[in-house]
C-alpha cells in the first residue's frame, strides 16, 4: 500500500503535464493544482466553484476596483445603468412585511390594468409574499420576467376583504438617472444625477431643455453621493458645456497607450453659469465631469472633497455571463490630475476604511484638516487658479456636513423602518384629503405640515416597535423627522419624481451655499479667477509644520 499511492500521485502527474503541454509554465502551474484537486482531492468538489475561487482569489491581490462577478451578479449591477428593465412597472415600499405600492409608472404595466398607490400584492402567481419575512431581492425576481411574459398578482385594496385578481404584462420599465429637475427661483435651475448611465446625456439634455424653457438662465448642478457609472456618460455631458477642442478627460495604463477624449465644439450651453454640488461620496464618472469643469475654470464646485476613484475598468465577459471589470488604466483631468487615492494592492479593507477615517479626523467638518500637498499642485487652464490632485476633486467651497439635527433616537427611527412606515401609514388614511387638498407639489409644500397629533401617534408607533422615546433627543431632531417624512408623503401623492427633493432641500446646506454663490456674480467670478483663498493659508500653514517637523 504504501508504494501504491505514489505510484497513482506519479501517473497522475505524468497525466496532468501530458494535457498540458505547449501551454505556458505559469498556466500549466495553475491547470496542474485545478486537476489535482478535482482529481485527487478526499471529498467531492465543484469545477465551476474551483475556478471561481481561483479567479476571485487572483483579483482580489490586484488594486480595490477589479472584480469578478457571476452571471447573478453582473445582470443586477449593470441593470440600473443600462436605463431599464423588464418588469411590471411600479414603484414599493415595504410595509410590516407586505409589499405596498407607491406608485406605478406612467404608461406602465400596472397601470395599464389599473393597479393603484397604496395597494398591497399578497400573491404573485399564486405564492405569497405577504407575511412570510420575503427579501426584496427575491419579490424583484417574481415581479421582474422577460417582456411580454405575464404574471399573476393578487392585490388587497383598502379595507376590502376581497382580492383583486391582476393579470400583467411584463414590459419594457425605464430607469432614471435625473432624480429631480426644478426651478430653485426665476432665474436658477437645479438638476439631480444620480449616476451616470447609458440615457444619463439624453435625460440631463432634456432636463436643460424643460428648465430653459421656464426661464432658466444658470443652473446647479447636484452630483453629492453619485458614485459615478460610465465613463462615456461623463464625456457626452461635459461636451455640452465646453468649446471645441477642450480636453474633458484623458486615459493612460501599460497595455493600453494614451487616448485624449476632447470636445467637440457643439455642445448646447457652453455659456451656462454653473456650480456644481459634491460630496465625499461623489465618484468615478461624477469626479471626470467635475474635474473637467473646474479645470476650464468653467464652474465653480461647492461642497467636500470627492471620494477620489481614478481608476477605468474595463469589462471581460465569460460565456456563462460572469465577468470580471478589470482595472486597465488610470484617468486624468484636463490639468493633467490623477484623482485616484493612494492604495496598497490587495488591502481593500484599508482602502475601504479610508472614508471613515477622514470622518474620524474630522475633514466632513473642518476643511483644516485636509493636506494639501505641494507635489500634487496644479493650475486650472483658463484662469491659471491653484488646484490639487491625487485624492479626489477638492471644492472651490467647502461646506461641512451637517448634524446639528441628527440623533441616536432619530438613527434608530429610521433604521428601524419608522420613518418609512408611518408615512405610507399616513397616505395611505389620507391620500383622498391630501390629493383634493393639494393639487400641486408647490400647494403641498407651502401649506401642507405634520400636527402634533401626527407627530405623537409616530412615536407611539416607535415605541411599539422597541424603540424608546427620548424626549430631549427628539426636540433635537424634530425639525428633520417631519421635514423627511413630507419628504416621503409628497413622494407617494405625487406623481413627479422631483417631489421629496423639492421639500427636503429647503435645508439642505450644500444647495443653500451653492445657490448663494451662483447668485452673488461678483463672488462666483472671483472664485474663478482666484480659487479659494482660504485653501492657501491651510497650505501654507500645513507647509511650515511638515518643514519643522524635517528640521527637529
């Protein structure tokens, strides 16, 4: 017996170099240990699991941004930047464990066959959904399917006992990356972009095109936690507002040799006074358009600094529908900038972690504490202002994160469901009130308000769910609670999308800054020609103590 089992290991391994021959040593290495395992291995394993394995294994010692994803994975991430999807057309929240619609789509599905806000499906092709403590992801699978495919839902309506019986055709449903388009005031429009997406071009156009047409003459344009998408989205956007021949963005990496990526010269509003909002969650696609119009000096970015994501990859799809996104190169702005973060290859935990560290070292809420670094100084193209690079794009204003109203009461409302739930309670005991009461957004933004009534039935419903009133911590916060939950009752009375931002962002104090500075000429120009004055002194100050600490 002895002799017997390296007898059978020897054959083996003459087996295993016999197949792989002509194939590189590196490659044969790698196919030699995948057939041993398979082969040999005491318990029964999974070739496809094996080579996965194996693959996530080889990406994760590259930087943070490569990945492989399987087919599951792949279809879910890029759904929401491919514009849309196939489904039945609505739009749900989740109420005590059924789902509750909050409005169906236009021209939709649902609401081609008459489903309406604030009803409840309980089946979908005969398997319930109500009740049985069901994942999002899992109601998504029901209800999404193939166009043209049918489904079967059930749908409780109001008080009535009986169900409504739906028979729905899967359709076409359109995803959008405008969040909201409004007029802050006669003069200012505002546009919100969630990500950059195969329609984000078209929409944000026709955005600019609804707003000119209500006398819009500058706009702000809202980019705080876009975490970015694709890269050609950001190019067709800054195309509009530069002249011809502008650089936008340029790419570089070792297999693959620089491409410059320059405006065209026929973009519709190069003349348009812009600023833009950021935060530090703003990344990737959303960093290229912002770089792009702080380079030319042709807006002005108001803000924190950006997450700092520099880095273009590129996708390598497999048969089975996996895939891996591939780091292949680093982009740079027009002044020639690298936004990228510094990293250590195969430290994703430490990478991850950087936004909360610059939290704990306070840069959310003082600019002071941010090091600008002289080897990463730039100079804007225009005006030849002073910028800086390799870590995100730096604002021209700097506002700090706002937490005056937040609490450990109000964290554990929302995080609880609260929040969310007594307002679908709320539309759902008045939707009839609040609609023949409030014809318009603007109506129910002017008058409509939360009593105290209203506000003590949604601590009650708190405190039925665990969570302990606190007085003191609630004064604190109770400006924010009522002022969200308008937020999410508008949203569920009215159809347009823009609802919920337009009550919410009468506080939000990026929007008030920016507005501020788009309406003072005199400082918005100053912005541009100088930069931030406050930003040098910092510099300075940061210069003289590393030079001290050199000499000691």
């Amino acid at each position: 017996m002895k002799r017997f089992i390296p007898s059978i290991i020897a054959l083996a391994a003459v087996a295993v170099s016999t197949w792989a021959q002509g194939i590189p040593a590196h490659l044969q290495k790698l196919l030699n240990a995948q057939y041993a395992v398979s082969n040999f291995y005491v318990d029964s394993v999974s070739d496809d699991r094996l080579v996965e394995d194996a693959i996530v294994g080889m990406i994760s010692k590259l930087d943070p941004h490569s990945a492989y994803t399987d087919a599951a994975e792949t279809k879910d991430m890029e759904e929401p930047l491919q514009g849309e999807f196939s489904g039945i057309g609505i739009q749900f929240n989740m109420k005590q464990d059924t789902l509750y619609v909050i409005q169906t789509i236009a021209g939709g599905p649902s609401e081609k066959v008459g489903i309406l806000p604030g009803d409840r499906i309980i089946y979908v092709n005969d398997s319930t959904i109500a009740g049985v403590k069901m994942k999002n992801t899992d109601i998504m699978k029901r209800l999404r399917g193939k166009k043209g495919t049918k489904v079967t839902v059930k749908v409780k309506r109001g008080n009535s006992k009986d169900l409504i019986t739906f028979r729905i055709t899967r359709d076409k449903i359109p995803l959008y990356s405008v969040d909201a388009k409004y007029m802050l005031d006669e003069r200012t429009g505002y546009i919100r972009i969630s990500n950059f997406g195969a329609k984000t071009h078209h929409e944000m156009m026709e955005a600019l095109d609804v707003l000119s047409k209500q006398g819009m003459k500058q706009v702000i344009i809202d980019l705080t936690d876009n975490g970015g998408g694709y890269l050609e989205a950001a190019v067709d956007m800054c195309n509009e507002f530069l002249e011809g021949g502008q650089m936008i963005v340029y790419t570089e990496g070792r297999a693959f040799p620089r491409n410059d990526a320059r405006a065209l010269g026929n973009g519709h509003y190069r003349d348009l006074k812009m600023v833009i909002m950021v935060s530090q969650f703003s990344a990737s696609a959303a960093e290229i358009f912002t770089g792009a119009m702080q380079d030319w000096d042709r807006a002005v970015v108001v803000g924190r600094r950006t997450f700092a994501k520099g880095l273009v990859q590129r996708p390598f799809r497999f048969n089975d529908g996996s895939m891996i996104r591939l780091t292949v190169a680093r982009y740079f702005t027009p002044s020639g900038r690298s936004i990228q973060k510094p990293y250590t290859a195969g430290d994703k935990k430490a990478y991850d972690e950087d936004i909360y560290n610059r939290y704990k070292e306070g840069e959310y809420y003082c600019v002071d504490s941010i090091q600008f670094n002289d080897t990463l100084r730039y100079t804007t193209l225009r005006n030849g202002r002073t910028i800086y690079g390799g870590g995100g794009i730096m604002p021209d204003v700097f506002v700090p994160v706002d937490t005056t109203e937040y609490t450990k009461y109000y964290r554990d409302m929302v995080a609880k469901g609260i929040v969310n739930q007594y307002s679908i309670d709320y539309v759902d005991k008045h939707r009839k009130d609040l609609t023949k009461a409030y014809p318009t957004i603007a109506d129910f933004d002017n008058r409509f308000s939360l009593t105290d009534k209203d506000m003590k039935d949604f601590i009650a419903l708190g405190e039925r769910d665990s969570v302990k009133f606190d007085e003191a911590q609630y004064a604190t916060s109770q400006a924010l609670f009522m002022r969200v939950m308008k937020g999410i009752i508008a949203r569920d009375v009215f159809t347009d999308p823009s609802a919920y931002t337009i009550i919410v962002n009468h506080f939000n104090p990026d929007l008030k800054e920016a507005l501020s500075v788009i309406n003072d000429d005199e400082r918005y120009q100053k912005l541009l020609r100088e930069g931030n004055p406050e930003y040098e002194k910092i510099a300075a100050r940061h210069r003289a103590q590393r030079e001290s600490g050199q000499k000691k």
